[in-house]
C-alpha cells in the first residue's frame, strides 16, 4: 500500500476531507510506521557498522538512528544486552546511542541486526512496504491505519470511536499489550522460533508444575516428573532433626492428618 492509498482510507474512516489536513494525516501516517516498528521489530536490516577506535560507543545520527538493536555480532560472538552501563561482553541502548564495555580495537566492525528509523515520506506513491519507508509488510499495515485513525479522530470530533479510544483499543488492547499489535508480536515470534520463553519449574499437587510463556498472552502449563510422596519426603526432613523435637511434631503431624 502507497501513502496515498492509506491516506483516503484514513480520511474516510475519520472524516478528514479538507485539503489542509492532508499534511496532518501524512505526519500521524509516519509516527504510526514508527511505532508499529518499534513495538514490533516487523522489518529488521543487518547493518556492518564501521566503530571509533578507542571508543565505548556508537552514536547514530538521530534523523537516521536505530530504533532498536536486536542482535549485535562482535567479532562473530552474540552479544547479550544489559542495563546501562554494559557488562563485559554485553551492550546496553540508550535512543540512538549504543554502549559496549570494551574500548573498539583499529579496523573493528560490528554487524547489527536491528531496526532501522526510516525517513518520513516524500510523495503519495512511496511505498509502506518498500525498505526506505519503513519496510513493513503489506500484511501487518492495517497497524499503522488504526494508530493513525486513533490520533485523528479526536481532531475529527469523531464520536462513533469515543474520540479514537475505539481505535487505539484495536491497536493495542485493552491491556495495552495485546490488540493488532500483539498478534503481530506473535506472527514475528513464529517466524524468529521465539515461541515459548524459558521454563518455570515448581512443585505442584500431583507432580512438579512447569509453565512456559512467551510474553504475549501465549503459555502452555503441564505436569512432568514423577508425583511425590509428601509424607515420605516430610518423614525423612523430619529424621535430620532433634530427637525430642522430631517425636514432638510427627505428633503433631498425625494429629493434623487425622482432623483433615
């Protein structure tokens, strides 16, 4: 879809038909792309940037920045990312600048997978999906009507959409995670295999309890292990202890069985 194409869509869903607020539609059209991916990492370049010698950082110009680092390669190792300032081996991101712990060495390159700031659009036919604008997929673009359509109804005195709430809800849930933007998370998740996070072990009636998830409403929750013997494993603690003090709460333990 071109930015002209998106722009009487929008105008039509909102009401925006005078020729001065052409240029508002178009401004709400760019912030949405942005957003779209920064929220989604939808479209990612790898980019070979040549570093400073004996610096600790990376400064991108901000009209053309980063908008998130995905993965760094250093020397073809994966770097982890930490909070400011890095760890050892690690990079940390504040806007457009990234920070490294070890000082660049002459003739060092660094290979980013990341997401690129596009430019704002210059013309009716630029293209949402092309790599200059954007890159996002034709499929994902319905995103960025309904950002827009959120900003501009209020200005459209749109009350059928309470003024966008309606439109931004679309957008992001009514948690504020979930929405078009969520299902788009989760179509990039698949594609990358991030599908389930780390597992979470912990005792459960029945057998030990693990639970997978991966940050966007999707988890799977299930019983491994063999079922333990609670009596058994409470009988053996309670061995370790004091002689006294054992007779005195496996008493008080079969007193307690007995009453349940």
């Amino acid at each position: 879809m071109n930015r002209g194409e998106m722009k009487e869509n929008i105008r039509y869903a909102v009401g925006l038909r005078e020729p001065e607020e052409q240029a508002v539609i178009e401004r709400e059209i760019w912030h949405g792309i942005l957003d779209v991916l920064r929220r989604t990492g939808c479209f990612v370049q790898c980019i070979v940037a040549d570093v400073p010698d004996d610096k600790t950082r990376i400064e991108f110009a901000a009209p053309a920045g980063v908008i998130r680092a995905l993965h760094i390669l250093r020397g073809g190792v994966v770097m982890d990312r930490t909070t400011f300032p890095p760890l050892a081996g690690c990079f940390s991101q504040a806007g457009q600048i990234l920070f490294f712990a070890e000082a660049f060495a002459v003739g060092e390159q660094l290979q980013l997978y990341a997401v690129p700031r596009p430019p704002k659009m210059s013309s009716d036919t630029d293209l949402l999906e092309s790599e200059s604008w954007g890159g996002i997929p034709e499929e994902f673009q319905d995103a960025v009507e309904l950002y827009a359509c959120s900003k501009l109804a209020s200005r459209a005195d749109d009350n059928t959409s309470s003024m966008g709430i309606a439109y931004w809800q679309m957008y992001v849930g009514q948690d504020g995670m979930s929405g078009r933007i969520g299902e788009i998370k989760r179509q990039v998740n698949r594609m990358s295999g991030m599908t389930l996070g780390p597992a979470r072990l912990r005792m459960a009636p029945g057998g030990y309890r693990a639970g997978y998830g991966n940050g966007n409403g999707v988890g799977a929750i299930g019983y491994i292990g063999p079922v333990p013997d609670y009596d058994a494993e409470f009988m053996a603690f309670l061995a370790n202890l004091d002689p006294t003090l054992r007779d005195q709460v496996s008493s008080l333990w079969a007193n307690h069985r007995e009453a349940a």
